[in-house]
C-alpha cells in the first residue's frame, strides 16, 4: 500500500514539473532559512549550560539609586567583600567565587617575545568548580592556589613556549610582575559568557603592591569583582535575597540599603536577559532570538501555503483522476492519503536538500554575522528527531487542506465535465495570497526602519568630533607623557592629545555625589552625576565647544581642583543658564572646587543611552586616574603618521607594545548588533518575497492557463494587450493592495516597540509604508505581468481552434 502511494506520488510530481520544482525551490529556501535559524537559536539558548552546576549557580548584581528611589546604575558586578561576607553570613550558600577582570590588554613577557593579550582575570581557585573547561597540564583544583599563579589556554601557551613545557616557567605581565605558569585549560567554548585566555590566581591581589588584602576587605566603591554562589539543587534564593537589606545595613553602613541593593541573577539567563551597566562580555538578546524565530516561521509559512495554493490550484487537471479512484472504489480516506504521501515526499525531499544548503553555506552566515554557529548543534538528539519530524509535520500541514478539498470531489460531475472550482476555495486562496504578501511587507517595512535608525545613529552629531582620532591606553607616567607629547609636538605628528580615565564610546558608570555651596554651607544635591578624570588636552582633542567659561588651562595653577560640567549637569545642579553656573562651588568626591567652564551636551555613550549628567575634572594627584590616551592626528597621511607615533612610542616605552584603535570605528562597533540585525533582515525580505513571488508566478501562470479561451475571444472582440494585462493582473493586484492594508498597522506597532530601545531614534515617517506598499504592488505586478503579456499576446486562433 505504502509503496503504491510512493509510486503514485512520484509519478504525479514529474507529470506536473513546473509547479512541482515551485513547491520544492520555494520549500527548500524556506527551510533552509528555517535551519539557519534554529541554528542561531539553538546556540543562543545554548550559553552556559555546558557548566555541571549552571541550574544552581546565581550572580549577584549590585543597583544604587537616588534618595527617593530612582535607580541610576546597576552593576552585574560587586564590590570585593561581599563574596566572604555573604558565605559566612548565609549557610545554605555552598561555595562562592569571584572573578575580576584586568583591565583591557595585558602585556606579557617571555624571553625575548613581548605581546599584548586581551582576556586576561583574576580568579579564585575553586574557579573551576563553577565554570567547566577541561584542563591539559596541571591540577585545576590547586592551579590558582599560590600567589603570582597563572594558568593559560593551549593556544597561548604555543605562542610563548612552542613546544616547549610551560608549567613552572616564569612570565612577566605588565611590566611589573612575574607570575609562574601552574597550568593549561582549553579555550572556553563560543556559547559561554566570558572567554578568559589567562587565569591568574585571585590570591596575588592580596598582596599590597597589586591591591592589598585590606582593600579586599573593606573597599565598598570598587563594584568590579563578578561574584558567584553556588545554591543547594532546588534552593529558593528569595529567602537569601529577602535578607540583602539588613545585611548591607550590617556590613556596609546603617541605612545604606536606601541607596543600594543586592539582588540575584539566575546564571543561565544571563546571556539572553542581562542587560546591566557593565558585563564581562557583550550578552545576546531574547528580543533578537523571538524577533528570527518569528521571521524563520513566516517564511516557512509563506512556502507552505505556495503548496497549498499550487496545489488547490492544480485540482482542475487531477479531478478526472479522483473521479476515476472514487468510481472505482477509492475512499475519501485512502485518497487524502494519497494526497497527504505527495506533500511529504515533496517535503522530505525539500529538507535533504535545505540540510545540504545549510552545512554549505555555514561558513558565510558565521563570517557575515561574526558568530561561532555549528552544524553539528543539529545533531543534538532532540533537535535531531525533530528535523526527522519535519518532513511529516510540514508536509501535512500544508498538504491537509488540500487533500481534504480535492478527496471532496463528486465524482458523477467530474466525469461529466460539470466540475467548477467552488468559490470557497478560491476565497481561500486568496486568503493565503494575503497572508504571504503581508508577512513580505512587514518585513520591508522592518528592514527600512532598522536602516533608517542605523544611519540616523551614524550621522547624528555627538557633540563633538570622532574623526581622526587615535585612542590607546596610558603607559606612560607623567614625565614620560609630557617626553611623547613634545615629540609629537615637535614632528608635527599631532594636532592635540590628551588623557582621561574614559574616552567616548565607553561606559560612564562612575559618580561619587555632589553638593552645592549655599550661603557657605553644603547642600546635598540629589542628582547622579557621573564623572571622567581629564586633562588640559582632552576639550580641544574632541572639538568639544563650550557653552559657557573656559576648558582647563596650564596658566591657572588652580585648575586641579576645578571642575568643567556639561549643560545637563549646570541644569540638575540648580542653574537654568549655563552662564550662571560659572563660578559656583561645588564640592563632587569629597573635593571643594569652582565650576569653570560648561561644555555643550555630547554623546560620550551610544545613542542607546540618554546623555547623562557629566562632570569633568583634572587631578594631580595619580597617573592612574588618566588610563587613556587620546591622540588627534592630520587624516590626510594618517599611515606614515600613525608609524611615527609609533616609533615616538617606542622610544619612550619599548616595554609596552605600540596599539591603538581610532574612535569613530569604536562608535561603529557600537551599533554592530543593528548593522547585523539590519542586513539579516534585508536577506530575510528579499527571500520571503521572492518565495511569495514564486507562487504568485506559478498560481497566475495557472490561472491564465484556465482563461486562455477568454483571453482569445477579447482580442477578437478588440482588446489590446494592455487591457488583457490589466484584467489579468487587477485581481491578484487587489489582494496586495489587501496586505497591505493589513500589514502596515502591524509594522508600525512592531518597529515603534522596537525603536524604543533607543533613547534617541527617528520618527516614523508615512512615507516608508507607502514606500512598502508599492514596491508589494510593482513586485506582484511584474510577477504577474509576464505571465500576462505572454497569454495576451498569443494568436487567438490557435486558443479558440477547438470551439
């Protein structure tokens, strides 16, 4: 019986080719579209979960907020004693470790190889117990035990040892410190949320040269330690985090839980569902996951209901052969059998060749999106089983319909030619057509917006300007600052440099409260205003223009204890003009000073961010409050300049390995997610409406095939190829026009939610949905029209020949 039904449904999908290749092409591109994306989601919900005990491990999160209980920062970091704290104070927490991260590059040393390494922390030696990777050399359990310990990936370790053993080998990081080699891990895989190359053991920052073990114990200010705790299996953690407020009025100060909170966050959801002011690495986003899983949907969708249009369509040149089986003794059973085995087989079919599609083209959706995707996560056994599925749950989906409504056929007016499609399947299908068309509308309507808010985001003025400037960490101590600043000077090499502790394009998460000077008191002012160490060069480096006042200067010896603020900050401090904030005492950090100079508004953060109270000041005091260095150069020969600062460089600190990076590509990097998210959904519009496209062609091309003897009586009654056109195509044209109407209220409501991730974003604009409209309606219309041109401009008599 089985292979009868095969027989037959073979037979029937080379008898009618043309609609046959259109189901499976169309079929084959959407699942193909489908894998891709089950891929991408597969491996998004996938973070984390290789470590053993990730369903019972929690982060703790740190948020402050003002005296009335707005919060203003919220760190997925804490400060460093909380973790001993928290494990001696909750006995049901089981294990606690930290991890903390050196900040940006690292340089090390091995005899005669000096290079700079990113991803380097510091970790507590039961760090293994949480985050699982197998180690090479080395005893995990004691690798980071010792002081001065570090333990590195294979691949770091080939390129500073080669072959030789590194273990007990002795490398010096940052200049300063020889740390011994205790072991070697593999690389943590792409679905995890931090990607260390160097473990280094969390024991040397007890030691005071590094940080010191009082600073450990009771430094309450610097949020950077990422804190973990391990739960029994099962464990409710409110009862913990009901207890947070009475612990930081306990540890941290009395009342102290007004201005700050501890909460948890559940390790596995950290990827998709944090979204805090600082993360170890950038997360993804469950919004992204929905938004192409939808997408993956409705482009299955739109192949399917192509087979069931065709195939509805196509029921005209098979009611004779129904008639025939139910004459014969076929039941109505057997034949939607028959019917649902063709569907599946085109199915199954469609897939063997969207798998190989997918495995091909792997490679070029990972260099296109710069994500790590694996074919082998198809082999996973329940995403296995469920592409074996596929086949039988797509196939009757979209072949059920159909098999229901041809198996319906009377025979006794099928054999006597009475047969007409009934006008309830021809609403039918128009219904389909509409839903196709809708979902491609949509998607252009989407791909225009993220377009527009992408490029709004490039070429909106921040305020000052990111063009031709070099940033780069600060070696230097201020001596050998001003030695590189004269030389740079005295080449011509620069047109201004300056330092600071942040640079544009960075996080602002630093504030340290701010009172105003009245009537000679203090009055606490209840704003966050965040704060950048910079110097004399930093204003006329960025081209920032002043609003009132003056930038530092080396000519007012006062200046160290001045401040210069932005006009969101005059205006919070109490001043409505930026003028009357000139000369007013503030006292910010614990340090009395004059405000100077206001600077315009600017855009230091991306536009995702709204521009924040900012205040900028000019210690004396540490080097290291200016960590970057920020260096305006002339654009017009910016390589041989570039390799003269370096070489200025070189001369100043051999030590540390010359590296930058320029500002406006740092911005860019900014908006990458969108820049992805933009020219996915640009390939996802064209593919849906070239599916939708592709049934249009095949249903028109068969209906004009059924009104080949009308279209012949016309043009001998006079009409001419334009009018047949028209009156081919308007029928079509409405149900586009129909979409449309349906689609664009959707569209707007859709990218109007999503817009609002930015603060600052465009303003919808009418045109884009009659823009959507229209290229629907030229797209159907030039689908239909070739079909339509070739019908009418056939002879006449050879279509009326047998009347």
């Amino acid at each position: 019986m089985i292979r009868n039904y095969l027989r037959s449904a073979i037979r029937n999908i080379t008898r009618h080719k043309f609609i046959s290749f259109i189901n499976i092409f169309g079929l084959t591109i959407g699942l193909t579209c489908c894998l891709l994306i089950v891929v991408y989601v597969i491996n998004e919900l996938s973070y984390d979960k290789f470590n053993a005990n990730a369903d019972n491990i929690y982060r703790v999160t740190r948020s402050f907020n003002t005296p009335d209980g707005v919060e203003t920062l919220h760190l997925g970091a804490v400060a460093p004693p909380f973790a001993p704290l928290l494990k001696n104070e909750f006995s049901d927490i089981k294990k606690v470790t930290r991890v903390f991260p050196s900040s940006g590059s690292l340089v090390i040393r091995y005899k005669d190889k000096l290079l700079t390494e990113n991803g380097a922390y510091f970790a507590d030696e039961n760090f293994f117990d949480f985050f699982n990777t197998p180690t090479t050399k080395g005893d995990a359990r004691s690798a980071l035990t010792e002081p001065f310990s570090v333990m590195m990936t294979d691949e770091l370790v080939r390129r500073y040892f080669g072959n030789e053993d590194p273990i007990n080998k002795v490398v010096r990081l940052g200049n300063e410190f020889n740390f011994k080699v205790t072991g070697i891990f593999k690389p943590f895989p792409a679905n995890s949320q931090l990607h260390p190359t160097m473990l280094l053991s969390f024991n040397t920052l007890k030691n005071p040269a590094v940080y010191g073990q009082k600073q450990l114990e009771t430094n309450w200010g610097n949020n950077s330690f990422f804190t973990y705790l391990l739960f029994p299996k099962g464990y409710n953690v409110d009862r913990v985090a009901a207890q947070f407020p009475a612990f930081i009025d306990k540890y941290v100060g009395t009342h102290e839980s007004k201005n700050s909170k501890l909460s948890f966050q559940k390790f596995l959801s950290i990827h998709l569902h944090s979204h805090l002011d600082d993360e170890l690495e950038q997360n993804g986003d469950i919004k992204r996951v929905l938004i192409f899983s939808a997408i993956a949907l409705f482009i299955l969708l739109i192949a399917c209901i192509n087979y069931m249009n065709l195939s509805t369509a196509r029921s005209v040149l098979r009611a004779r052969e129904i008639g025939i089986r139910k004459v014969i003794g076929a039941q109505q059973k057997e034949i939607i059998t028959q019917f649902l085995s063709e569907s599946v087989l085109i199915t199954t079919f469609s897939l063997i060749l969207a798998l190989g599609i997918t495995y091909a083209v792997m490679p070029l959706v990972n260099t296109f999106s710069g994500l790590s995707l694996s074919f082998d996560l198809l082999y996973q056994p329940k995403v296995a089983v469920a592409i074996v599925a596929m086949p039988f749950v797509i196939g009757i989906i979209s072949g059920i319909y159909p098999a229901i409504f041809m198996s319906s056929f009377k025979p006794v007016k099928v054999l006597k030619g009475l047969f007409k499609v009934g006008s309830g399947n021809i609403s039918f299908r128009k219904v389909l057509v509409v839903i196709q068309f809708s979902i491609s509308i949509i998607l252009i309507v989407a791909t225009t917006i993220v377009f527009q808010q992408l490029r709004y985001m490039q070429q909106k003025s921040l305020g000052f300007n990111k063009d031709h400037i070099l940033t780069m960490r600060n070696p230097f101590d201020p001596n050998q600052f001003e030695l590189f600043k004269n030389e740079l000077t005295r080449q011509g090499l620069a047109k201004d440099i300056a330092r600071s502790s942040r640079i544009p394009s960075g996080r602002l998460l630093d504030d340290q409260g701010v009172s105003v000077v009245q009537a000679g008191a203090l009055k606490m002012v209840n704003a966050d205003i965040k704060f950048i160490n910079a110097d004399y060069g930093f204003v006329p480096t960025y081209g920032m223009k002043m609003a009132a006042g003056r930038s530092f200067s080396k000519d007012y010896a006062t200046d160290s204890s001045s401040f210069i603020v932005n006009t969101s900050a005059a205006k919070i401090l109490g001043w409505d003009t930026a003028e009357k904030a000139i000369g007013k005492e503030i006292n910010y950090g614990g340090t009395n000073g004059k405000i100077i100079g206001v600077v315009n508004d600017f855009h230091f953060e991306s536009l995702h961010q709204k521009i924040i109270p900012l205040l900028m000041r000019m210690p004396s005091f540490a080097n290291n409050n200016y960590n970057r260095l920020s260096i305006k150069i002339n654009g017009a020969h910016a390589a041989q300049i570039i390799n003269a600062i370096g070489q200025s460089w070189k001369k100043i600190q051999p030590e540390v390995p010359f590296e930058y990076a320029f500002l406006d590509e740092k911005f860019q990097q900014l908006y990458n997610s969108e820049q992805q998210q933009g020219s996915l959904f640009t390939i996802f519009s064209f593919i849906a409406i070239f599916i939708a496209c592709l049934g249009l062609f095949g249903l028109s091309a068969f209906t004009i095939t059924q009104r080949v003897k009308e279209i012949g009586v016309r043009k001998v009654l006079g009409a001419s190829i334009p009018q047949i056109v028209t009156e081919l195509s308007k029928d079509f044209l409405k149900l586009v026009l129909i979409a449309s109407v349906i689609a664009l209220p959707v569209a707007w409501y859709a990218m109007n939610k999503w817009l609002l991730d930015f603060a600052f974003r465009i303003n919808i604009q009418w045109w884009v949905f009659v823009m959507a409209g229209i290229i629907a309606v030229v797209i159907a219309f030039v689908t239909i029209s070739f079909q339509s041109i070739k019908a009418a401009s056939a002879n006449p008599v050879k279509s009326l020949r047998s009347e």
